[in-house]
C-alpha cells in the first residue's frame, strides 16, 4: 500500500528556471493526484552577489511569487518560502521543519551536465529523512 502523501517540497533555483522546471511540474501533478499540499521553497545566499538586490527575502519572495503566477498549480494548495544559506543543507532543514513526506527537486545545476547527480541533490537524497524524488534535466 503506497504512503500517504500530504505534504511535498519542491525547492526551485530561480536563477536557472530559464533553463528548466521540470521538477516544478512533477511535484504539481503529485500533489493533485495525492491531493496534497505543495510548498515550493527558494534558497537566497546569504550574501548577495548582486549589490541592487537591498532586502534578499524580499526579492527572492517576490520572484518566487512570480514564478507560481507564471506557472499556476490549478486545485493545489501552495505555500511560498525563502530561505537563506547553503542551498542543500537549508532543503534538508526545511524538510525536517515542516515533517514533508516527499522532496521533489531537480537532479544538478544545468552547467554540470556530466555528474550522475548534482552535489545539492547528493546531499538531499544522503540527509532528508523522507523520500527524494530526483528529476533527471
């Protein structure tokens, strides 16, 4: 009998979402299926390298809210969360926060195209206490 399913995260990198959101997509059609609910998080450095960038929660929030505008998750229900710091160990803590059944996230940065899994998501499937579902670029 498969695990019941009501809580999903779904970490997005906002600086390579031009490339790909496939994990996005996967986790959305997850939580509809199990009716479930989503909480897409974005993980802001803890310095920003871009000097216009004044109060990072609240840029980094505005475009994840963008983002869920851009891309609408029809009968899911959607929490927005930013954090700051090292990008795999603040998923792996948010996991852990929340109690999430599943962790839907992207398999390595689009630049590292020859590792069998990115390093963030090596972390993540090594630490989380629930399911990894990694989604291949």
């Amino acid at each position: 009998m498969p695990r019941e399913t009501k809580l999903i995260l779904c970490p997005v990198n906002l600086r390579h979402l031009k490339v790909d959101y496939n994990a996005y997509e996967e986790a959305v059609e997850m939580a509809r299926r199990r009716g479930a609910k989503l909480i897409v998080a974005t993980i802001a450095p803890e310095i920003e390298r871009n000097l216009n960038i004044y109060n990072s929660d609240q840029y980094w929030g505005e475009e994840l809210r963008k983002f869920i505008a851009a891309h609408p998750a029809e009968g899911v229900e959607i929490e927005t969360v930013v954090r700051k710091g090292a990008v795999h160990r603040q998923i792996v803590k948010l996991a852990d926060e929340r109690k999430v059944d599943v962790i839907i996230m992207e398999s390595a940065n689009p630049k590292v195209k020859d590792y069998l899994l990115g390093t963030t998501a090596s972390h993540v499937v090594t630490h989380a206490e629930c399911s990894v579902y990694v989604v291949r670029n």
